[in-house]
C-alpha cells in the first residue's frame, strides 16, 4: 500500500501567515518536533483558530484531526485541500483513527485535540484517540500548549483579534508502549494518562513562561450543565 499523502506546503505557508502575520505568535520548544518520521502531536483546546495556529507553528507539515461539522462550504473545501482528516460521530471516529494511523505509518505527523471539544485548555481530561495513535503506529508524542487564542469570557466561536499575543509552546517528546501481560484496554488507559499528563504539565509551564493565562471559563461546559437540568 502506498504511503498517504501529505499535506500540501501551502497549508502550512497559510498557518504561518495566520500565526505571525494575523496575530503575534511565539513559538518555543520546537526543537521537541522530529524533523521526520512518525510523530503524534497532542494540543490543548480553547478557541476556534487552535488548529491553524498550531499548524503554522509546526516546523513540518501536519494532518490535524478536525471535526466532521467543520467540513462545510467552502471552509470544508479548504479543509480537505489541505490533507485535514474529518472525525466523524457515526462510527464513533474510528475511520478518522484509521486514516490517521496510515498517515502515520507513511511517515506523517498527525496532530489531535484529546479534549475533543474547546473549553479551558488545561488538559484535566482526555480522549484515548491519540494515545491509541501512538501505541498502533509506534510514534512519540509531543504534547503542545496553545495560549491566547481564547480569553475569558470570549465565546469559542470567536476568531481573535488582529496582532493578539499568541504562543505555541512544544514540549519533549514521551513514548507510551503497551507492556507485555497487559491487557490491551489497560494499556491505553495507562497510555491515555501518560498522555493527558504530559500535556497539562506543558500547558501549565506554558503559561507560566509566557504570561498568557487560560481563559477561566469553560462555555461549552456551562450549556452542557444548562441543557442536563
């Protein structure tokens, strides 16, 4: 089977141009990104321009695992001219896993959301998506904190500002293997935590050598908590 596709260059010259001439983005730590080879890049979520952000920051091309809602007009068409891998509900994001899977084991860097939705950004949940990615393409994990692109009180919806003052903070790489013996459940959960622990550590040094605070307030929680009364 040949290897997926990668991502065009122009997806990334657009992150750029998002990050360092819409908004103000620092980038550290990006010696922690392989320059090749497999790589799953784990990232915090608060804000809608996340995604590009991150992407521009990257120092190599990258499939970002995207909501299947965020595939319509013409946003959907740019999504899928830049190599982005839709999940979707209906079967539960296993097609997305599967593609991002071959990307990987084509030598592609793949990046994922684990919190799944935008909120605080602090990392204190995770989905096992990415620490799956990680075990079934053996590749290292480099968790990422993304800062400023959602302060408190500003709906998730919102794209910010121009010149905001972003960062995109990378931390070092962590391997997650399944031990012998071990159950197969048990060992993504053991890999999931490693994983969700790695990205709060990075995200909560983040903010402390950047000055960017996460926002407070979690939206998306706060209507979950309404709509269950």
């Amino acid at each position: 089977m040949s290897a997926p596709e990668q991502p065009p260059a122009w997806a990334r010259r657009v992150g750029r141009l998002l990050a360092h001439g819409v908004w103000r983005t620092a980038v550290l730590g990006a010696e922690h990104v392989p320059t090749e080879g497999p790589v799953v890049v784990v990232a915090n979520h608060i804000g809608l321009m996340d995604g590009p952000v991150l992407v521009g920051a990257l120092p190599r091309p990258v499939a970002v695992l995207v909501r299947e809602g965020m595939f319509v007009g013409p946003l959907g068409t740019l999504l899928r001219a830049s190599g982005q891998i839709s999940v979707g509900a209906d079967d539960g994001g296993r097609s997305a896993l599967a593609a991002a899977r071959s990307h990987l084991r084509g030598g592609g860097a793949v990046a994922v959301f684990p919190e799944g939705s935008r909120g605080r950004g602090d990392a204190s949940d995770a989905r096992a998506g990415a620490a799956w990615l990680a075990l079934n393409a053996q590749a290292p994990v480099v968790p990422a904190a993304v800062l400023g692109a959602r302060r408190t009180g500003e709906s998730v919806h919102r794209v910010p500002g121009p010149r905001r003052r972003l960062a995109v903070v990378f931390g070092a790489p962590v391997r997650v293997e399944r031990p012998a013996g071990v159950p197969g459940r048990e060992a993504l959960a053991r890999a999931n935590e490693t994983v969700r622990t790695a990205l709060a550590a990075v995200v909560a040094e983040a903010v402390e050598r950047t000055g960017i605070p996460l926002p407070t307030d979690d939206p998306l929680a706060e209507r979950r908590g309404r709509m269950d009364r």
